[in-house]
C-alpha cells in the first residue's frame, strides 16, 4: 500500500507551525526573530512585511483558523485515507457473516452431537491456547541474544515533541512539569504539549497556574468537543501542532529516563530510514506496593524486556506500549497518525506501521510508570486494552491476503500469535480449566485423560507450566529477584486477565469506543 503525501504537500500547518509564521492579509505574522529565521521568511513570503509577536499569540491564531479542520482530520483523517485501517466500522459485513455463520454452525452441532463438538471446541481452543504459548516462549529464547539497536552520541539535535494527553489529571500537573523538565535536553529545542480537553477546566486552570507566565517549553492545546472522547483523538489534534523532527508521547505520571530523548535520536540515526518508531520499555516505580503491582511488574517484565524484543529480532508486526513511543514526526502524519476510534490505538499504530512498509524497534531505555493498585482500577485499563486488541484484530484481517502480502507470511502468523493469541488467551482460559476439572471429576484423572483429552489436558497444563516459568524468568532481566517467587502465583493474575477479557469483549459490542479512563497519582512519585 502507498502511502500519499498529497494532504502533507497541501496542509499548509506545518510550515507555519515548523517556521512559527502565518500569513495575515498584507503581512505575516512570525514568533522566531532569529538570524536565520528572517533570512528564511525574506526569501519565502516575498514582499510582505514581517510582523514579529510572541509565540503564544501566533499560535493563537493559528488554532482558531485552522482548529475546526484539524479537529475533523483528527476525528475522521484516517478513516478518510485508509478505510480498511480504522476501527470506525467494528465489524464489517463480510466478517460478521463469517464469525456469526461459524457460531450458528457451532450451536447447531452442539446441540445435535454434544459431546463431540465440545471435544472439538475444547481442543481447538487448547492448540490454540498452546500455539500462542509456544509462540512467547520462542520469543523469549530468542529475546536472550536481542542487541537493540544503539547509536554514539546524538550530534546536533533536532527540536523534539513532547504530547501528554491529560484528563482530570489536576492533581499530577506539578510533578509532571518537574519530570518533563529534568529531561536532559535543551529545552529551547523542546516543544511540550498537554494536551487538555477543552472541558476539563480544573486540569486547564491548574496547568496554568503551574507554568506561570514563562511557560518556556510547555504549551497547552486544548482539545474541543467532537467524536470520541479518546485519547488518540486528542494526541490526533495536537499532532497537528508538532513542530518538532521526532515526537514522544508520555502519560501523565510517566517519568522517563533523563537521557531517553538523546537515545532515541541516537538510535533513529543509526537505524534504516524505514524504522519508523522506538518503543521504550515500560515498567513501575510502585512494583512492590501489594500483590497486584508486582504481578503487574512481572507482567511488564516479560512483555517489554522480553516478548518486544523477541518480535523486534525477527522484524514482525509489533504493537506498541501505551506509552513512550518515539516517531518520525514526518512518517507519522503521512500514516494518518493514530486511530480515534480504537481504544488501544497503540497497539493499532504499531501493526498500521508494518502494514505500510515501516519498522517498530525497541529502545534501550526505561520509563517508569504507576501501576493500579486496587484491582477495580486495574480491570478497567485492562479490560479497555483487551477490547482494543479485539478492534485491532478485526480491522487488520479485514483482508487477510492484503495483511499476509504486505508484513510476509511471518509476519501474518506472528500477528495471529500475538494479537489473536492474546485475545484467545484471557478468552479460553476460563472455559479450559472449567472442562479439564469438570472431566477428573466425573470420570477421574486416568479416564479424563483419554483418548478424548489427552490433549487438552496435557496442552494445558504445559501451557501454563512454561508460562508460569517465564514470568518468574521475567524480573531477573531488570534485576528484581524479589519479584520472582510471586510469578509461582500468576495463575490468580491470569484469571483477572481472563475477567478483564470478557469484560472488554462485552463492551466492545455494547459500547466499541468508550474509553475507561485510568486515574493517575494515587501514590506519589519517587523523588
């Protein structure tokens, strides 16, 4: 698929916003003064005066023109461009015919020769259950001789963006502020954005409060009403305002490396023009505050220091953590930027890249973030992450010949594993351990593990003896040995999982694009 720049080539917005000018009537308007600057808009604008204001007036008047437009293509943009790549439509007819045809044929075989086709079931789901399994294991030997891709020093820098998509998140914006500041990089090359919706008044007020009159770096971009009240939508909006050569997106309470900005230019420099992001791992600051967080810990341990790096070594399709993700701010806007209307629209990014014929790599650095620490709080991001995985699912086999063609038959598997293994995974767990038990205990374990089910059993129960050895494996690679006797316990986590699952699978019928938002700053940050 070939991506167009012909929206680029006529969206004058970036060149205002890159060169900090608007043309007004007989004049143009400008916020840079320096040398280079006027020599630029001298042999650009022609004969107009130049007129210089503040920076935060200019890009005033750039919002209320251009605004209503950007807010539409951060809405729709993508679904306009590549309408088999957005979540928009949940199902399409084909696949509803599909998946409902196949359900009308599993009932009626159920109802016809039961306990036949619910050994067939049964045993489908455990290949697989243990094909997914498998899959993650491989990853992880081959994770052991990753070597992520490194540079020397960064050089001359570039100016960098940085999006925080905020909502109700009043009580994190000074330590926010603090963190984004201790960044080591020039903050005169720095463009901070939170990224506020409009009605969220407290979170304005205080930001304001916070930055003061200076704001140096940081600007605030006020999102207005319109289409899903998402997170990609808002870091849709304010992509559009970027100014910066690279892009960073960042939650509320993440605290970066301070290095992290340095690395990542240092990396895309020494990487092929076609690696389009860097995904740095992710872990918690709070990992040993109750059971929930170190699960939550090891959890992350094995997805972002082991599974990631094993997709990143074999060059398949990888989705991207929710945060921390580092573009070519240029590759981002030509692939439509990120999907409003999917939930998990990190995930969605990542497989989107592979599909036009870009690269996700992993980044050697680590942001910290707060884990959930009450499980009411850690069902719903969970939940709202399987239901994107699902969306995910959907939108890319729409044309299962298309996504084969273009990220190669490893890569189609690959995505299968992961993203279809995963959903599979929180889905057929339940229902697995529900047939092995109740068959030992009508019949005994010698004749439940019979002919009928010797595979499902013995698939199940490897299964999660190699994934129970894999998250205990998982915190050594950082060092946290004291977290490895809880991966003994995961087979509890796993249920939550599971309930997480079938949550999320309900709601995406019932309410595909309502996102449950995770509330930060219940504990504070390590200072």
């Amino acid at each position: 698929m070939e991506v167009s720049s012909q929206d680029a080539d006529s969206d004058p917005l970036p060149l205002y916003l890159s060169r900090l000018f608007l043309p007004a009537g007989d004049e143009v308007l400008a916020a840079d003064p320096s040398p280079e600057s006027r020599q630029w808009l001298k042999a650009h604008v022609g004969a107009r005066p130049i007129r210089f204001v503040d920076r935060a007036s200019l890009l005033a008047r750039l919002k209320e023109q251009y605004g209503a437009a950007v807010l539409d293509r951060a809405v729709f943009g993508l679904g306009r461009r590549f309408p088999e790549l957005s979540a928009q439509t949940v199902i399409t007819r084909q696949q509803a015919v599909v998946l409902g045809g196949t359900l009308v044929f599993a009932l009626a075989a159920l109802a016809l020769w039961p306990v036949a086709t619910a050994r067939v079931i049964v045993t489908l789901l455990t290949l697989a259950f243990a094909a997914s399994g498998i899959f993650r294991v491989v990853l992880a030997l081959l994770a052991v001789r990753h070597c992520p891709v490194t540079g020397g020093e960064a050089g001359a820098l570039p100016t960098y963006t940085i999006l925080v998509p905020l909502y109700r998140e009043a009580g994190v914006i000074a330590d926010l502020v603090q963190g984004l500041s201790a960044l080591d990089y020039p903050h005169h090359l720095l463009d901070i954005k939170l990224v506020i919706e409009a009605d969220d008044l407290e979170t304005i007020a205080v930001a304001r409060a916070v930055l003061g009159d200076d704001a140096g770096p940081f600007e605030i971009v006020e999102v207005p009403p319109g289409g899903p009240r998402t997170k990609p939508k808002a870091a849709n909006y304010a992509l559009a305002f970027a100014r910066g050569e690279y892009l960073v997106v960042y939650d509320a309470e993440d605290r970066p490396e301070p290095d992290q900005l340095k690395k990542a230019i240092a990396t895309f420099r020494a990487s092929p023009r076609t690696t389009a992001c860097l995904q740095a791992r992710l872990n918690f600051y709070n990992a040993n505050h109750n059971w929930l967080t170190r699960m939550f810990a090891l959890d992350y341990a094995l997805w972002f220091d082991t599974l990631l790096p094993g997709l990143d070594r074999i060059g398949v399709p990888m989705p991207l953590g929710g945060t921390s993700n580092h573009f070519r701010t240029s590759v981002l806007r030509d692939i439509g930027g990120w999907d409003a209307f999917n939930v998990t629209e990190d995930a969605d990014i990542g497989i989107r890249l592979s599909q036009l014929g870009y690269r996700v790599s992993m980044l050697d650095s680590t942001t910290f973030e707060e884990a959930p620490i009450r499980v009411g709080a850690w069902l719903k991001q969970r939940s709202r992450w399987l239901k994107g995985y699902m969306q995910t699912w959907l939108v890319h086999m729409r044309d299962p010949a298309a996504l084969v063609q273009r990220t190669g038959l490893r890569g189609f598997l690959a995505f299968q594993l992961f993203i279809g293994g995963g959903v599979i995974f929180a889905l057929a767990n339940p229902p697995l351990w529900i047939a092995f038990l109740s068959a030992m205990m009508l019949h005994g374990f010698y004749n439940a593990a019979g002919p009928g089910a010797v595979i499902p059993g013995a698939g199940l129960l490897a299964n999660n003896i190699l994934l129970t050895y894999l998250a205990v494996l998982a915190p050594r690679k950082r060092g946290w040995d004291e977290l490895a006797p809880y991966g003994l316990t995961v087979i509890a986590y796993w249920a939550l999982v599971s309930a997480a699952g079938y949550r999320g699978a309900w709601q995406l019928i019932t309410k595909p694009f309502f996102w449950e938002k995770t509330t930060h700053g219940v504990m504070p940050r390590p200072q």
